[in-house]
C-alpha cells in the first residue's frame, strides 16, 4: 500500500506546468488526485475520503491539499502557485453531489 501514497505525490513541478501556463484545477486534479480519490472523487483508495460528499470548506480543502493529511502526502512543494490551489480546491467542491 505504500506505492499508493507515493503515487499519489511523484508528480514534479515541471509536469503540473505547462508551455502556455497553470493547468486547470481538472487537471491538477487528475495528475495528483484521482489516483486515490478517483475521477468522480469517489474511489476511495488506502482510505481516500470520498470528496462528493465533503462538507469542508474552502479553506479546509486547501489546508489539507497543502499539508497533506493521514496517507494523504502535502503538496505544497509540488503546487506552488495561489492560483492552482484556488482552481484545484473549486473543482474539489464541483465534484459534490
């Protein structure tokens, strides 16, 4: 089960970027999420917490996003830009139900 959490964080910087810019939450989403979230935020992989039916916050998701939480690894040496976590942590509430 640790290659589950580590899959979850081998993305480097250079592949959340592209040439034109900041990839879209979608995106960031499924580069570092959806491997234990899944696509829908419902797969629940190694205890991934099913993210339709979240009642966090904005601020919590992104807190949780930046410093990791239980199996989940932080991404905050891996996203670094403020607009990347706004996008990532909007798709993360568009996937409720």
């Amino acid at each position: 089960m640790l290659w589950l959490f580590s899959s979850c964080s081998e993305n480097s910087e250079a592949s959340l970027v592209r040439k034109e810019g900041v990839r879209t939450g979608q995106e960031l989403y499924l580069l570092n999420c959806a491997s234990c979230h899944g696509e829908r935020g419902n797969l629940g992989v190694a205890g991934a917490k099913n993210l339709q039916a979240t009642t966090l916050d904005k601020i919590a998701i992104e807190a949780i996003i930046r410093n990791g939480k239980h199996g989940m690894p932080a991404f905050k040496g891996i996203i670094r830009q403020q607009t990347s976590y706004d996008s990532l942590v909007a798709y993360v509430i568009s996937l409720r139900n």
